[in-house]
C-alpha cells in the first residue's frame, strides 16, 4: 500500500513497534484529526475512471471541499449528469435538471477526508448517526499492516466497521451489511469498500484505487489521475440550485 522500507511490516507485525492502543473510537478519530490539523488538502480535484465487471468504464470528474462537499460530474460534462454531496444532503441531476434531492451522509467523505479539515466533535457525531459504535475498538492486519478497527468484536458479523492504518491514521476499509433486493428479501448482503495505493498529496495523502465489493466480489473499481490539491474552486461548484458546468474541467 505504501512503498516503506520493507523491514518496516516485519517490525510492525513481530511488535517491535507498536502503537499505544486509543482506548475507543472517538480518541482514535480525535488522533486521526490531531495527526493532520492544519496540514490536510481543503479543496481537491481529480479525473476518475469508474470501471464495471461487464467491461464497461466511465470518466467521472470529481471536486471536493472540505469538510462535507464532493461533486461528480459524468463524462461527457455536457450531457449535464452529476452527483452532488453537500454535508447531509445528495442530489442528482439528469440532462441538468435536479431528479433526487434527499438526505444522506457520505460515510466515505467522512472517513477519508472531513474527519482531518473538521472539529473532530462533528466526525464524531457524524459516524454515530451513521451507526458506528465508536465504543469498539480492536487490534487486526490489513493487507499486512496494524491497523484499529472501530465498530465491532472479534466475533461480530454484523456490525458496522471502519478500519484505520495505524502508522499513517489513514482510513482503508469499511464493512457493513446492506438489505438485498430482489428475490430473497430479509437476506443481507455484506459490502465492503477499500481504499488503496495511498500516495502523499501535499501533507496528507490520497488514495488512489477504490474498490468496492459486494458479498466478495468486486462491483467497481476507481481509478484516480490528474490529482491537484488545493486548487481555487468557486462556492457555486457545490451549490444545489440550478446546474452549472464545473469550470475546472478542460
């Protein structure tokens, strides 16, 4: 995931360095926020290609600005499809005219960017209404690396879970269960997401593959270029009102 001295993972999983254990959730997201403060990206934008198990793949064009604001703009931006993030809000807009406008809050926006630009109080409140037990903490690997996992026992399936690498505080997997449609109703399927190939991008990081699974199998796959941190971006890119072409896009 990260190119380190390779020693670096053997040490870690002998524990020879170990990191001192939070005692919940809520002080790992209060060291998660320490970590960055002051340091993480505010605004951040990127080309992403979105690929399909069918073959099928697509541009989307993505803008985010911290905390709370992403915007999705399907390629090709004059076809005027986009997807709109905005704190507890989504909306969805077809051929430019706004179809969906509900409440949600974007479990990936939280973990993987506003929880290092924002009052580590509002992370926390956030994951809750999420349904994350921050209570649970535990000790696992991922991908041979230490990390915390926050939501869940050892023993537990069914719970809600975040995972955080512990040398870099960086969020890289989210497991949860989802109602399955379909012809099997009240059978659960269990999602996960991952976030891989972490590069630093400014003084934070990105990550720059996001793959999302369902029931282990691998429903799409993000792929990120043209990666700019920091750049100048209008207030009226994450407006809800009536669209507007993202002018960053060339």
């Amino acid at each position: 995931m990260y190119r380190l001295n390779l020693l670096l993972p053997i040490l870690l999983l002998s524990g020879a360095a170990s990191a001192i254990a939070p005692k919940d959730g809520e002080a790992l997201i209060r060291e998660m926020h320490q970590r960055y403060d002051g340091k993480w990206y505010r605004t951040l934008t990127f080309v992403q290609k979105t690929s399909f198990p069918d073959g099928r793949s697509e541009t989307w064009y993505e803008a985010a600005e911290m905390p709370g604001k992403l915007r999705i703009d399907v390629a090709p931006v004059d076809s005027m499809n986009t997807i709109l993030f905005r704190n507890d809000s989504v909306y969805q807009y077809q051929r430019g005219e706004r179809k969906v406008a509900e409440a949600m809050t974007h479990p990936l926006m939280v973990l993987g960017f506003d929880v290092y630009a924002q009052a580590p109080t509002e992370t926390i409140r956030e994951l809750r209404s999420l349904g994350f037990d921050l209570g649970r903490l535990r000790e696992d690997t991922w991908q041979g690396r230490r990390a915390w996992v926050v939501g869940s026992t050892a023993t537990d399936t069914l719970a809600r879970e975040f995972w955080v690498d512990q040398e870099h505080l960086l969020f890289v997997r989210l497991v949860q269960l989802a109602p399955r449609s379909g012809p099997t109703p009240g059978k659960r399927d269990v999602a996960e997401i991952h976030f891989n190939r972490y590069r630093p991008l400014g003084q934070g990081w990105i990550a720059t593959e996001v793959a999302f699974f369902n029931n282990g199998e691998r429903v799409q796959m993000e792929e990120y270029r043209d990666i700019v941190a920091d750049p100048a971006l209008p207030t009226s890119l994450f407006e809800p009102g009536p669209w507007r072409a993202p002018g960053w896009v060339r």
